[in-house]
C-alpha cells in the first residue's frame, strides 16, 4: 500500500535524540512557504476533552454552513482521520501525495514524525484560506509542533491533569509544570478555560495567564450550564441563556467540553453562530471512541444484547469521569482494561467504583504496552481480576446478566484495535 509506505519512511526520520525546540518545524514549513501565518485557526490544549472539544466545535459549525479544517493526534483506525479539510476526510490518494510533497521539501533531515505531518497539515490548510481550522495540540504546547503559529481566532484549554510524566524533568513531574506548558504561550486573542477538577487547577491557571492580554472567558465565572432532569441542558454566558436538548454523545461530562464549543463560539462574534446552529449542531457530534456504543460487528455479536462500550481514556482525569458515569447507571459493569507501560496503572484503576470484573489484555501490536499478565498482578486487590490474552477471550470470559456493561478502555491503541477487530 503506497500510502503505508510513505508512513514507514516517514517514520524512519525520527531523530535519535528529541530536543524540545521548534527547529526541525520551523525549518520545513520555511522550505514550504510559511503555510501556518494566514491560516483562521481556533488552537486546542489540555489534556483530556481535547477532541471531544474539537468535533462539538466541528457540529455546530457545520451547523452554520461554514467548512472547516481539522487536525488531531492520534488517529484511532487510519492516519486519515488527523487530516480533515473541507469537511471531510482526506482520503489514501491525496494523503500520498501531500505526504510525498512534503517528504521532499524536507529533504530527508531528521524530523519527528509529528513534526512532519503537523507541516503537511499546514501546506494543505493553506489552500483554503478561509476554511476554519481546528487544531488540536500534542502532549503539551510550548513546544508542540503546532505551536508556530502567529495568529489564531482561539485557544481553547480543556481540563488539565497529570499526563505524560516522562517526558518532563524528574523535578518538574507535577501539575504546575503542566499548566506552565500548556498555557504559558498561548497567543493574545480569546481564550477559554474549561471545567477544571480543582479550584487550585483553575487558579494555576489564571496565574499562568494572567500576562496574556487576551479577552478570557472561565468555566464559572462567565459561562456555564446547567442539567435538567428532564433531559434538557442550560447553558448561560454573558451573553444570555439557551436552553439546548440533550446531546447525542454519552457521559454528562461530554458537556463540559460541549460547553467550551459554544462559549468558543459565542465569543467569535464574527463568525454569527446562532442558538438554532447551536442546538442542532450538538444532537450531531460524531466522535470515535469516546464512550463509542458499539452497536453492530463481530465484538458486538459477542456480547448479544448487552452493552458494549468502548472509550480510549487512559489517565486518572479520564478515569474519573468515567467511573461518574458509570455509577450513573443502574447495573452491573464489567471492565477490559489494556494500558500503556509509562502509565500509572493503579492511580488509574483507583478511580473506579462498583466494578463486577475486571480483565486485563495484552494490547496487540504495541510494544510500548505493558503485558496484560503483568497488568494484573498490579492491580491483585480488585475483586475478580483475571487476565486474558485477547479482546475476544476477554468478552466471552464475562458472567454478563441482562443489561450488564461491558467499558474496554485503558488506552487509545486499543481502543483503534478494537474498531479494527470489530
């Protein structure tokens, strides 16, 4: 397959030693004409909501007939999914080819393989300069590939929390140092903070930002919403109140980050999004596995009528909004669980309550995970754990009754080996 062959080749520019700077991206995008300085762009940060954020934006704006641009890591199923333009995916033909332009303005100097195809994002967008590009930033920002543009319309900060320890100094692994990264050179023009999980969080924050002369708009002091019992939501900002239907996607958490879409573009009053794009655009958010129901396929013939859910949470911000939602619900849940090694697998898995099982798997295809074997007996105190070699094994080895739960979840690799399975 060409387009797998590129990806290889690609890959194998990775430089033996990342230094933190914005070099190698810099360079190339000179080499291809400064793509990134005229692009209209709301840039998006944090560590957890971060796509959900982006495919609420993406509804609405849809809603409002406007075509948008989308960048996000890491694809699930196909590198396809990170680069969207015109509303739609790109499909193997034009990827090949925007790869291969890109690969030869980079001229074999080493570069990571973000680097680069957060460059061949940037030579696409700029063929629709008046596209809205929605760009999602990687594990921080200070110095994430994404972060060389000169201008944008938004920075949006989803909740921030403890991920990706190593790649930050032993004496810096904590939250500040996180919030320093991801806030500290966000560009001067609205800025929106999310829900965080703590007060100390959100004022970290605010301290971070408080040198930034953007206009900033926080989750509680000047938006926010409300859930009706009745199925019904109610957001509010300064700009007054909508009362908006219950949206498509599962998890009341899904509506912090639904939220920031809408302040977002409240804020923007330029682009005049209105309550009817608003509501019809969040019944339409179309997301891949973020609490994803697996409704059909050979996983699903496995469970029958019992629910099968799948989600790529993978740290304890994500955990505990799970657990939240899984303690919503009237009836027994039983979890596949499959992690990364760098993660903290018992911090993880202390965040969820009420468990029936718990079966741990190997990850096919990642050698970076940690054996499902080994997974297991780090997580020994949770009533009936067991381990299980693959995802198949995994389903049928659960005592479900009716209405029972079935969450695979642990990492975003295995959630894209579960879509593929299925």
């Amino acid at each position: 397959m060409k387009l797998q062959k590129i990806v290889n080749h690609l890959q194998e520019l990775h430089p033996k030693e990342i230094d933190l700077s914005l070099d190698r991206i810099k360079n190339l995008c000179k080499n291809l004409g400064n793509p990134q300085d005229n692009l209209k762009t709301i840039s998006i940060v944090g560590t957890n909501g971060k796509y959900s954020t982006i495919r609420a934006l993406f509804s609405i704006l849809k809603e409002a007939n406007f075509n948008c641009n989308i960048y996000t890591s890491p694809h699930i199923v196909r590198i396809n999914e990170r680069f969207i333009f015109n509303n739609h995916e790109l499909n193997d033909e034009d990827l090949s080819k925007l790869l291969e332009d890109v690969a030869e303005a980079n001229n074999n100097d080493p570069i990571t393989f973000f680097e680069i195809l957060t460059a061949a994002y940037f030579y696409q967008a700029a063929k629709t300069p008046k596209n809205i590009n929605l760009i999602e930033a990687g594990l921080f920002h200070r110095f994430d590939a994404t972060n060389i543009l000169k201008k944008n319309l938004a920075s949006v900060v989803t909740s921030i929390g403890l991920d990706h320890l190593d790649w930050l100094p032993k004496n810096e692994q904590n939250i500040e140092k996180i919030i320093f990264e991801k806030t500290s050179s966000l560009l001067n023009s609205n800025i929106i903070v999310s829900k965080q999980s703590s007060d100390y969080i959100k004022s970290e924050i605010k301290k971070s930002l408080s040198r930034n002369n953007s206009k900033k708009y926080f989750f509680g002091d000047d938006y926010n919403y409300l859930f009706n019992e009745n199925g019904f939501v109610y957001y509010e900002d300064k700009k007054g109140g909508i009362k908006l239907p219950q949206p498509n996607i599962k998890g009341q958490f899904q509506l912090d980050n639904i939220s920031n879409a809408i302040a977002t573009l409240r804020s923007l009053e330029e682009l005049n999004i209105n309550e009817n794009h608003i509501k019809s655009g969040i019944t339409k958010i179309k997301s891949i596995a973020r609490l994803q129901e697996i409704n059909s396929g050979k996983l699903k013939e496995l469970v029958r009528d019992n629910i099968l859910l799948v989600d790529g949470s993978h740290n304890p911000l994500g955990a505990k909004v799970l657990n939240e939602y899984l303690n919503s619900l009237d009836c027994n849940k039983h979890i596949i669980l499959g992690m990364m090694a760098n993660k903290n697998h018992k911090e993880y898995m202390s965040y969820f309550k009420n468990i029936s099982t718990l079966t741990t798997i190997d990850i096919p295809n990642q050698p970076n995970s940690i054996n499902g074997k080994e997974l297991k007996n780090k997580l020994n105190s949770f009533k009936n754990v067991q381990y299980k070699k693959s995802i198949s094994e995994a389903i049928k080895s659960i005592p479900v009754k009716k209405n029972d739960i079935i969450l695979i979840t642990g990492s975003l690799y295995l959630a894209g080996e579960v879509l593929n399975l299925n």
